[in-house]
C-alpha cells in the first residue's frame, strides 16, 4: 500500500514540471542565500578578530595623512614653456 502510494506520488513529481524544476530551484535560490550568508559572516568575524593593528603603527598612519590632491600632483602643469617641461622629463629618469 505504501509502495503504491509512494509510486503515485513519484509519477506526479515527473509529470508536473513545477514539481520537477521549480521546486529544486526554488530551494536552491533560498539555501544558497542562507549558505553565503554564513559564509560572509565567518569572514567578516575572522576579518575583525585579526585586523587589528599595532597601536604604534596607527598612530604612525594617523601623523602621515596623505591627500588625493598631493598624490596626483602634476609637475608638468606648473611649466610655462616646453623647454621647462625637456628638463623636468630629462632630470626625473
């Protein structure tokens, strides 16, 4: 009685296609969210347990604050003439 019933169930689950993709997507969506989801946790966690610094190396990087501005300084802007710009290009290499 049982194997008939389980028969029945089996042969709706291969004639509804719904049944027989849908639903295997559908859990397949949902678990893998819940699965990245602890995953991204774990990382964050092992990211805040070992990303503290030394305290002397912060204050360090805290007394050497460098700006976008100073980074991406152009020389070659402050030239008036072309000759000014062969000396700078000659006396960088």
């Amino acid at each position: 009685m049982r194997a008939a019933m389980a028969e029945r169930i089996w042969q709706t689950i291969k004639r509804n296609k719904t049944l027989q993709y849908g639903v295997p997507m559908l859990l397949l969506i949902i678990g893998g969210s819940f699965g990245l989801r602890e995953f991204t946790q774990i990382r964050y966690d092992a990211h805040k347990r070992h990303g503290k610094i030394d305290p002397a190396l912060e204050e360090k990087i805290k007394k050497n604050k460098v700006s976008l501005e100073s980074e991406y300084e152009d020389p070659l802007q402050e030239c008036s003439s072309p000759h000014e710009i062969i000396l700078l290009w000659e006396n960088s290499s």
